[in-house]
C-alpha cells in the first residue's frame, strides 16, 4: 500500500512538475519505505512509517491546486484523490466501519478496494488524455 501511494506521488510529480524530480522522488520514497519497514521490524517504531503514509494524503491534493496540468483531463486526479483519500479513511475506519454494514465488509477490505479504483480511474484517464497546447492569443 504505501509502495503503491508513493508511486502515484510520483507520477503526480512527473506530470505536474518535472520527470527528473519525479524519479528522483519515486527512489528517495522508496528507500524510506524500506528504511521504516526495517525500523519497524527491528526497533519497533512506527514513526517513520506513519509520517510516509500520510505524507502522500497532503502531497497530492496540494499538488492538485499548486501546479498546473500539463495535460487534458486532469480533473480524473481530483476524482482519483478522493478515491485516495476515502480508502484512507476507511483503513482508519476500520472497526466502526465494519460495525456500521453490520459485519459484512471491513474497512480494510474497502480500502484496498478504493486503491484498486484509484488505478482504474487513472487508466481511464490515460486513455482519453493529450498534451495540453498553449495558443497565441
């Protein structure tokens, strides 16, 4: 999961701002990953790991209204944040979550149900999208 919502941070970054930047954050966020997965394992602390989850729930959607798209159909990001971010809270959620639709579905369960969406709502954009050409006026 976390592997997953660093990526999309990445590609965000890639699209929005600069590739070199992007690849270079999808390395540095990926070696974090494996840096509080060894500190979690080995010194039982969980800050690092949790600080990198929550980094990509500020990072994107400030992304989103920070920096211009550079290409079309750009509003599937917003769409593909929500399904983001959902899938967060419902992971948080989890208990209530799965007490409220009386026992039925957890809410970790939906959230890695929202993150498959996530994917999904991406490909589709991927699909319609162009480079967005700036006109002389």
């Amino acid at each position: 999961m976390m592997i997953s919502s660093s990526s999309l941070l990445s590609i965000l970054v890639i699209e929005r701002v600069d590739e070199r930047v992007g690849l270079s954050c999808l390395v540095s966020l990926l070696s974090l990953i494996l840096v509080s997965s060894a500190c979690e394992r080995v010194l039982d602390d969980m800050r690092l790991w949790v600080i990198l989850n929550f980094v990509p729930c500020i990072a994107i959607p400030a992304m989103l209204f920070l920096f211009p798209p550079k290409y079309t159909h750009s509003r599937f990001w917003f769409l593909a944040t929500g399904l983001y971010l959902l899938a967060r809270f419902e992971g948080l959620a989890d208990r209530k979550v799965y007490s409220v639709n009386r026992y039925f579905i957890s809410g970790h369960s939906l959230e890695h149900l929202c993150f498959a969406l996530v994917t999904v709502m991406l490909t589709v954009m991927l699909t319609f999208r162009n480079i967005k050409i700036a006109r002389d006026s």
